[in-house]
C-alpha cells in the first residue's frame, strides 16, 4: 500500500544520515581538526549517544504519535547534518556529531510500533523487517556511490546539503501524506498482544 511506499522512503531517509556520517565523519573531521585521538573519541561517543537514542525514542514512541516523533527526528538529522560543515572547532563537531547518532538511534525504535499498528501482529514484523533491511542496504549503497564518486566531484559541504534535502523529502511526506490507518487504542492493543508474545518466545526458549 502507499503508507508502506511513504514508511519505505522515510527509512531510507533515517538511514541514509547515520551510514553516511558514521562512515565519514573521521575523514572528514581531519580536514578541518586533525586530531585523530579526538576523531575516534567522538566516534566512541557517537556509538554511546545511538544507544541512548534508542530507548529515549522507544519512550517518546510510546508518548507521541509516528508523525510527531519521526518528524521530530528528520527534523533533528535535516538541521544538524545540513549545519554540519559550518562547524569548525572540536566541542561543536563533537555535539553535532552525538546528536545526530542519538538522533539515528530512534528512527526504526519508532517505526516499530507504527508499522505493528498499520498491519497488525500477523504481518507487522514482515513488513518492519522488509522495510528496515531495505532501506539500510539501500543507503548503504549510496553511500558507497557517494564516497566513490561524488566526493571526488563536490566537497562535502554540498553532499551534507543533499542528505539534508532527503530529509526534508522525509518529514514533507510524513507531515502531508502519510496517514494512520488506527486507532491510539487499537495501537496499544497491538503493541501488548506483541509484548506477550515476546514474553512467551522467551519463556519458550528457556525451556
């Protein structure tokens, strides 16, 4: 359906930013800082600050509807990536960079219980797990195009615009296309019947 269209490009959306800045934030934080002990310390920080991420957004997804979370996080990654090279000194590039991990860490904790909402127990997590696998295999393929090919033709500064502009493609269709198919209930009613199903996998397993 078209609301799984609209989950599969704002995936790819959350994606595209964390691959791409975990993959290049060292080379490109040694043009401008070279300190490579500092590079990997905010690389460590970064990893740390996703892991926060996580399940600060797995509390917000419970608090907040999809649009609001979500496009509060495409929100975050379109201003701080597409800010990203006017930072020049190393307590701003070490926010920046944090921020945006901890700002990936919630970008498929919330589609989890939105896509377990718009398709139900049976088919939620086929579809989670196609549009998860998807989208990272795909911005992982960008990215590679990216560094391969585009940083040879533009400096960074234009390809942080470009990342920036796909995440304001993603909170555009979160905003003004994409539509709920539930109720706030019925959602609550979905994620328990998953929680107690996890309950008993585990319970199974330990048997």
């Amino acid at each position: 359906g078209i609301n799984a269209e609209y989950m599969g490009i704002m995936g790819f959306s959350g994606a595209l930013n964390p691959y791409f800045t975990v993959f290049n934030f060292k080379t490109y934080g040694l043009t401008i800082i070279k300190d490579d002990a500092f590079l990997s310390l905010t690389g460590s920080i970064g990893g740390l600050a996703n892991g926060i991420g996580r399940i600060f957004w797995g509390v917000i997804a419970d608090k907040l509807t999809f649009r609001q979370s979500f496009g509060t996080i495409s929100f975050i990654q379109m201003v701080f990536i597409g800010s990203f090279s006017l930072i020049k000194t190393k307590p701003l590039f070490f926010i920046w960079y944090a921020i945006m991990q901890f700002a990936a860490g919630g970008v498929f904790t919330v589609f989890g219980p939105e896509v377990a909402a718009s398709f139900g127990v049976k088919n939620g997590p086929k579809v989670f797990s196609f549009i998860s696998g998807a989208a990272w295999q795909l911005s992982l393929l960008f990215v590679v195009l990216i560094d391969l090919w585009l940083v040879h033709l533009w400096d960074y500064q234009v390809i942080f615009f470009i990342i920036s502009g796909v995440s304001f493609l993603a909170l555009a269709i979160n905003v003004l296309f994409y539509k709920k198919k539930y109720k706030k209930k019925d959602k609550q009613s979905l994620l328990s019947v998953i929680e107690k199903k996890k309950g008993e996998n585990i319970k199974t397993s330990l048997l």
